[in-house]
C-alpha cells in the first residue's frame, strides 16, 4: 500500500542552524501539507501547497520557513535559523484530489533544536 | 476561524467495554468534514473515521461510530468493544470545504489508555 515517508527520522541541529525536512508523498497526490505538534500538545497546520505554489500557510509559518517540491517527487521543509522553540514533530501529508479524499500522513520527523 | 475542543485529556476503559470520546467545535461554515485520527506511541497519525457534514447518517467504521449532533456542533467517538491496540492519544480534527485548499484544525486530544 503507498505510503508517505519522511526523512530523517529524527534531526538534531543547533540553534541557528538551517535544516531540511524531507517529505516524498503518494506519487498521484497533488495537495501536499505540514504540520507540526510540539511535545504534549495538538497538531498544528503550518502550510499547504499544490501546483507548485502554496494555498495557505500559518501565522507560524513565518519568513524562516520555506517549502519546495525539487523534483516533482519530494516535498520539502527548509527551516533557516532554526530557533528552540522550533523543536517538534514535523508531519507531512498528503492528498490526491477532491475534498472527500483523506490526508494521508507521514510518520513525521522529530526535530530537536539545542 | 474554526476552534475544536476536546474536554478529555485523559480516559482509560478496561478491556472489551465501550468508550466515548467527546468533541465540540465552533464555525460558522455550513459545509465541512469532521475526522478522528488515532495516534499510537509510534506518533503515526491514523485516520479512524471521517463524516461529511450534509450527512444526517452518523458514520461508522466497525468498532467505530460517531454521534454527530451538527446544530451543537458535537462529534463524538464510540469504541465498541475496546481492544489493548486501541491504547493511543484520539484527535477529533475539523476540515472546511475550501476546494483543493483544505487544512485540517485539530483539537488537543485524549490519551486512551485500554486497560487489560
């Protein structure tokens, strides 16, 4: 069954560091997403993205983030200056078409900033 | 902005009784989809079960159903027969029907534990 997978697993980095979360959604899937949940607490919506530009991101998603779908198979998280209170688990997600199909997500990246 | 509220932090059930989960959310929209996902100590995120709002019909989805109560603007989920893979934090998660834009709001969620 096609699945999304994500990469690394878990990244650790430095305060200020740049990171790059990878995300390689189903292959038919057109509306791709993030989202994030810090320790103990909900899932957060960070930014959706579809012909190659994004639909609608976040208060969260500020000038540090950016997303890119390089190749037309990944889909991809850059945080530039990471900062601590960056540190979560990151989601991808995907979806094919149509509101009634699900999203379908990621096993996530922990990231940890230090 | 749509809210979604979920009053239990915690619950635990003893194997093979029924639970219910309880979820309320706040919008002014008319046209949306409501979801459950479970998310088990691998921190996978699993779709339970889904209602379209125009749909009278509670969903349900073998051991899982929902009581979807639109003028409260409740949505709760039923476990039948609770099994120990059922242990794992339940999101309630509300997504308006903004074509090809969708964005799923979830609330705080509730740690299920299934006790043997």
């Amino acid at each position: 069954e096609p699945e999304v997978t994500q990469t690394p697993s878990h990244q650790v980095t430095q305060m200020g560091q740049e990171v790059i979360l990878r995300c390689v959604p189903i292959s038919n899937h057109l509306y791709f997403y993030w989202y994030r949940q810090i320790l103990g607490q909900k899932v957060e919506f960070l930014v959706s993205f579809y012909n190659n530009e994004i639909s609608e991101k976040s208060e969260i998603f500020d000038d540090q983030f950016s997303v890119e779908r390089p190749d037309g198979s990944n889909f991809t998280l850059k945080i530039r200056s990471t900062k601590l209170e960056d540190s979560a688990m990151y989601f991808c997600a995907s979806k094919f078409q149509g509101s009634y199909n699900e999203q379908f997500f990621g096993p996530g990246t922990r990231l940890t900033v230090l | 902005a749509q809210t979604v509220t979920q009053s239990q932090p915690e619950m635990s059930v003893q194997e093979a009784e029924t639970v219910t989960l309880s979820c309320t959310y706040d919008t002014s929209e008319n046209n949306y989809y409501l979801f459950w996902y479970k998310q088990p100590p691998s921190r996978q995120m699993i779709l339970v079960i889904r209602q379209e709002a125009y749909k009278q019909q509670n969903a349900t989805e073998n051991r899982f159903s929902v009581n979807f109560q639109k003028a409260a603007k409740s949505f709760s989920l039923k476990i039948s027969d609770s099994q120990l893979g059922d242990t794992a934090m339940y999101f309630c998660a509300f997504m308006n029907l903004d074509f090809g834009n969708e964005k799923l709001t979830f609330g705080t969620g509730t740690r299920l534990t299934i006790i043997p």
